[in-house]
C-alpha cells in the first residue's frame, strides 16, 4: 500500500557529515507528519527529528544545532542532514510517516527499514 525506502547512511568519522533521505510511496492520499528515528543496540528507539506538513520541525535535545530536518512534499521525501556527527549518533536510522492512503480514510504510522549510521572515534 505505502512504503518508505530510506538511503545515505554509513561510516563517517567524528565530526563528519551525513545526509539520510527517506521516500514515500504508493496508494498516499496524503501525509502528515514525517520524522526521524534511530535505536542503537539493547536502547529504545527514540525520536531524532520530526517535521510537519507546514514545515514546523521538533528535534531530540541531543541533536539540536548539528541535524536539519526537511522535507519535499512534491515528491514525498524527508531529509536529515546530520553535522558534527559524534559516535554517541551511531545506530539504525528509521524514517516514519504519517500517512493516509487513498483507500482508508484513517491515518496510519509506516516505517522505513532502516539505515545504519556509524560514527567512529
């Protein structure tokens, strides 16, 4: 029905940059709420950035100042440009969207598969 296919992660060295995309599709009548989430391994996967349809974003205390969130509603993509990379930021990237689909009236929450991020020290 709707998938989401994330790309741009890697190894970077501390203090690098990286820049993650995330792309909707199929059946997507419209979309709220696209974000950012990462869990790095025995943590709980939390939020890293969010970004509404009018382009008010909401960042984790931890990235604020180093990671930009933006999106493309033309063609249904979600950035996060990540700065200053620090290794604590190594984890497994999610992209998520709120998405309601031209068959349900519901809004409904997909998932990307995730992509890795690796900073090394």
């Amino acid at each position: 029905q709707v998938q989401l296919v994330e790309s741009g992660g890697g190894l970077v060295q501390a203090g690098g940059s990286l820049r993650l995309s995330c792309a909707a599709s199929g059946s997507i009548f419209s979309i709220n709420t696209m974000g950012w989430y990462r869990q790095a391994p025995g943590k709980q996967r939390d939020l890293v950035a969010a970004i509404t349809n009018d382009g008010t974003t909401n960042y984790a205390d931890s990235v604020k100042g180093r990671f930009t969130i933006s999106r493309d509603n033309a063609k249904n993509t979600v950035n996060l440009q990540m700065n200053s990379l620090k290794p604590e930021d190594s984890a497994v990237y999610y992209c998520n969207a709120v998405v309601r689909s031209t068959y349900l009236l519901r809004w409904q929450i997909f998932w990307g598969q995730g992509t890795q991020v690796t900073v090394s020290s």
